[in-house]
C-alpha cells in the first residue's frame, strides 16, 4: 500500500496556501481594539494604540516570516513531482507548525522582552525551517524531482536551504546569550556546520560539472 | 431533477480544503496567551505556558486527527467520478462535523481530564469515520466511482475504510470503561464486527479474483 | 471601459468558495467553551452544555443554511459564462451578506426565542435568497449564460429559484405574525405572488415548446 | 538567482483570493453580540443592536473597500504574464496591508468620531491604492505584462490607477481638514498632481496614436 501511495500537488497546494492565508489574516486578531474611557479622545487613541506599537511591529515581523516561508515553500514544491508518505508527513507538519505561528507571534508581540517568549518563537522558526531542508533532502533521496529540474538546479536550492539554516543559527545566538553561553557555542557551532555543508555542496557541484 | 443533479468536484475540493485550512487554523485560536502580573519574568511565563501544556498537546494531537481526516477524505474522493444528491449531502454533512471539530478539540485541551469532554470528542470522530466509511460505500453503490479504478482498488478502500472504523471503537474502549462497563462491550463488539467485516471483503476480493 | 468589462469566473469562485468555508468555520467560534468551577466534574460539563443546546442547534441550522447557499450560488454560476459589472456588484453584495450570516447565526443562537435575533435573521435569509435570484434574472437579461444550457433549463432554473423565494417568505409567516397580523398578510401575499410567478414560468415555458 | 526568480501566478492569487476571503469575513467578528440583562426583551436587543449602528455601518463599507480592492488588484494582475522578486514582495506588503485592514475597520466602526481611528484607517487605505498604483507601474517598466495586452489598454489602466489615487487624496481632505489645515493644501496638491498625470497619460496615448 505505501509503495503505490501518492498524493497530488494540487490539493495539498491549496491546503497549504489556505493555512497560510489564514494564519496571515489570524495574526491580525491579537491587536485588539483599546478600550477607551474617552472615546471621542484621539489623544487617548493615539497613546493606547502607542502602547500597542510591539504587537503592531510583530504582526509585521511575523507576516514577513510567514510570506518567506511561503516563498520560500513554494519554490521547493514547483520542483517536485508529486507526494509520497514521508513528503506528506513532512509537508502536514510543517503546516502543523504554521498554524502554531500565530500563537508564538501573539506571545512575542504581548511579551516582547521576556526571553520565554523568544524561547518558543525562535524554534518554533527554527523547525520550520530546518523541516524545509529535510523535506527537499527526502524529495531528492527519493527521486521525486520533476525531470525537467537540472543537476544544478538540485545543487543551487540545496545550497540555499543550508545557507537558510546556517542564517537562522547565528541570528539566534541573541536570544541564546540570554539564556546562557554554552547555547551560544552550539549555535554558532550549528551556523558554520551548515555554512560549512553549504560551501562542501557548491564545491562538489563544480567538482561534478 | 434529482436524476441530473450534479456537482462538479472542482469546486466541492475547494470548498473542503478551505474548511480544512481553517479548522486547523482556528484550533491555535484556544491556545490563550497568558496574562502576566510581571511581562517580564520568564519564569513566570514558562510556567504559564507550563498550564498551557494540556491544550499545546490537544492541539497537535486535533491538528493531526484533522490532517488524517483530510488525507482519508482526499484519497476516497480521488476515486470518484462526480457527487450526486446524496453524496454532496453526505459531504456536507461531513463538513458540518469537521467544522464542529475545532470546538470539540477545545474542550478537550480546557478540561483533558473531564469524561464530558470525551463524550463529546470520541462521537464526533467516530461520526467523521463512519460517514467518509458510508461516503464510499454510496458512491460504490450509486456507480459513481471513475471507470480507471480497479475492483482491487475499490475492495482495498473498503478495507482500509472498515479497518479504520474498527480501529476507532478498539480506542473508545478506554473512554466508554470511565461511563459504564456495558459501553466496554457495546465498543469491542462493534470493533470486532468491523474487523469480520474487513476480513469478509478481503476473502470475497480473493475469491472474485 | 463599463462595455469591456468583465470578470474571469475562475478567480471569483475562489473567492465565493473561499468566502463560503470561512463563514462555515466561524459559525463554530460562538459555541463557548464552558468555564466550570470544578473542571473535572463531568456533570457540571455536560450540564453547561445543555445549556448551550440552543447556540449548538443554531449552528447546525445555520451550517445547513450556509450548504443551501453555496450549492445554490453554484448551480446559477455553473450556466453563467462571465461576469459583466451589474452580476459582479450583485455577487459581492450576495459576498458581504454571507459574511455577515454568522453575526446573525450568533444572534439567534444565544437569544432564540427573542423577537429582534429573529428580525436579523429572516429578512438577511431573504434578502440572501432574493439576491441568488436577481443574480440569475441579470444573467438571463444580459444574455450571459453559456450557450450550452437551453431554454428548458434557464426555465426550470428560474422556477426554482421563484419557488425558492416563495417558501422563504410562507416559512417568515410565523416570525410575522409575532410582530403584527399586517406583516403575515404582506408576507402571504408575497409567498403566493411567488408561486405564481413560479406557475406562470411553467406555463410559458409548455407553451413556448 | 534574482534573474532567473519568477512566481507562478495561479499559486500567489490562491494566496491572494484566501487572504481577501479571510479578511472580508473576519470584519464582522468585531461585531459582538450584545450581552442582555432580560434575554427576551426584544425591545432591550433592538436597542443594543442601535447602539451597534456604527459598527455594522463600518462593516459594510469596509466590506465595500475590500472588494473594490480586490476587483482592482485582478484587474491589474490579469494583465501580467509572471511575477519577479519586486513585482513578489510589492504583492506581499499589499497582502500585509490587505490583512491590516480589519483592525483598522474595527477601530474606526468603535470609535467612529475619533481622529485617531481616521488616522490608521485613511492612510492605510492610501498606502493599499498606492502600492497598487507602483505594482502596475513595476510591472510595465520590468516588461512582465501578456504581449496580448495593447498599448491602450496599458495607458487607460495607468490612467484610471492615477484617478484612484486622485479621488483617495480628495476624499482624504475632510480628515485632514480635522488635523490641520497645512495638511488639506497637501493632499489637495497632491490630488491635483495625480489628476494632472492622468490627464497627462491621456495626452501623449492620444500623441502616441
């Protein structure tokens, strides 16, 4: 039965995009309207709605996140044939994890500078992403790429997964200073692993040309 | 009129992703940020959170039980031609509980402990089965399945539909213990029903064959 | 630039199919969570609930209405060929009531026996069903169906349609007669108006063959 | 990379379609049912449903600007052929802004005498029919547009997202008139200026034809 199973592209491209778009529109519910005990006072609006300035600019923080992780999706998917089970799982949890975005962007934008806070959004990023790279690493093991995708191509998106990785590993070494500074030797550590693969990748694919 | 009725699958698909799409989102929607007397103690919030731990979990474990219901729906539907009056009925409906589901789940993460809320939250998966179970087996009978699926196929789906069904009273045996003992045979005996019954299809499959 | 106009059905589908699920989903956000004092007391739950029967009623009716709709808007747009202006302004005005339905649903859901969630409720239904029909009336004037429907369907369809809206207002004859006896004229003659607009349809479309 | 980066449009308008839909229906959360101390009292609902008149007045027209925003973005996009990285990310922030909108709708239906709630929701409006305005001038500049859209064609969209952006610095003027009146010379400048560059356009099509 597993070997047989596959899904199609389109359906779970409209799953995915559908989740996305919700999870953009969702973010947007955790600026709330301020209460007032003026309401005719715009200076009371202006100040109240100051105070909201955080949730403001993490509602657009996080919206920027979720369209790179759109982006950044969809140019995966635009080179794979079609889904088997383990692309499946990978693709709903993923999904899983955007959905949970918007509660991590709520908490940051109502806490910005409680390091809990961090501590949920950074991983939370942190999976998504990396759950990106292993998602096409399994699409290429599997040999579930479009024909029409190069040798290069392969090369080129892996890179750059592996270089999104490495980013996200040294932008984390703020928060991991918070914690303590053992964390910052394993992210840094993690960034030039992945820095490292990156430029192994792009060494082998000249070595191969 | 009845005779002609139909309903093109494109749109039906549409209108099913975007409810899936949003039942999963809205589930994040229960999952409260906490309120803080200090906004900046993480202690304070990851033990927060901590509480929060029952409805996370619920949330995943919903997330997950949707992505099932979603696959499960996906590939029955992939089987068939076009929806007549009683399956877009049966579909709707299925999308009425779907909908419902997001409340279910809530109620579940607020109170895990609470018998109530498994009375309301094993029924309505088990609804969910057995209708996506009576979906195929209408569209079996109503000839309305694609001429490129196989008698194999069609049996195999059946299994997989009554295995599923069975699966699900096997696991309402803990739940139906916590009301009465007499629930416990009511769940084991339907269980085994539906194993016989998967089994009597696999036989009469082979013997067909 | 009004002559020119006109609008690709693919995109605007998305948006009613889109529209459609959300408003499906948000019916759900007004059932509540019970809070419970003692949260493990599976009483006090399944006391709460009860309690909520009347929001939970409202959200299957309502649920079915939404289903009634769509297929409904479905079975127009399927013999339509594009979307000129005057069926695009009617189809984002059908949009934005459909939206506005879950408001009502709640209303009625937690004030069911109060006369005014009533006087939301029913003339948005009608107002809904008339708009679907006024929709189908423009296509037919503006000579916008695909040339594949005949006359008999074009009939058949505004027929229905016609009766659609005469059973709206006979089924507003008991919420009428809680405001005043004149209304339950007004509406019964509405209804009959209806039915025989619905007749006349018939016998023009015998006549005609 | 940025050379060879294009985005499908069918997958960008699904995600275009699901935020619009999203947020059209997310206006009427903001309108809360009433909490009543007699639940039957119809008289007590109708007059909280009164005091509930700005809300609902804001939701319809809010509902309207999204839809004009809508229809207007398909027809601009009808027109292009694929999506590069600027024409991406000027889609995006408009989707960020789109997804903005019902808070700012929200704010204004609470207090809809309050300068400060003009002061979010005119300027975002602004900035929605600008980056419009900018998409569509992108767009001709990078050369994306479908080689069967004419010149003319090219020139009267131009023309008419010129005049948009017109009418919006006009109907800024009573909100800026509230501010100061420096500011009611500068949109009516500004205004002016968008006039006078749509008559320009007008001139050098006539000129060039």
């Amino acid at each position: 039965m597993a070997k047989t199973f596959h899904m199609h592209k389109a359906r779970l491209e409209t799953l995915v995009d559908g989740v996305f778009a919700i999870a953009m529109t969702i973010l947007v519910l955790e600026i709330k309207v301020p209460e007032l005990a003026d309401g005719r006072s715009s200076d009371a609006l202006l100040s109240a709605l100051g105070h909201h300035a955080s949730v403001i600019g993490a509602y657009f923080f996080s919206f920027a996140m979720l369209a790179v992780f759109w982006v950044w999706h969809h140019r995966l998917v635009e080179k794979i044939r079609l889904f088997d089970f383990p692309l499946l799982v990978c693709t709903l949890t993923f999904l899983a994890l955007v959905c949970f975005f918007p509660f991590a962007a709520a908490l940051l934008g109502r806490y910005p500078l409680n390091l809990a806070a961090l501590l949920v959004y950074v991983p939370l990023t942190g999976l998504i992403i990396l759950l990106q790279t292993l998602f096409f690493k399994l699409a290429v093991q599997r040999q579930l790429l479009l024909e029409s995708v190069s040798a290069d191509e392969v090369q080129a998106t892996q890179r750059r997964n592996l270089r999104g990785c490495a980013v996200l590993f040294i932008a984390s070494i703020p928060t991991a200073l918070r914690v303590h500074v053992a964390w910052v030797a394993v992210c840094l550590a993690l960034g030039l692993l992945f820095i490292w693969l990156s430029r192994a990748k792009a060494h082998s694919g000249k070595a191969s040309a």
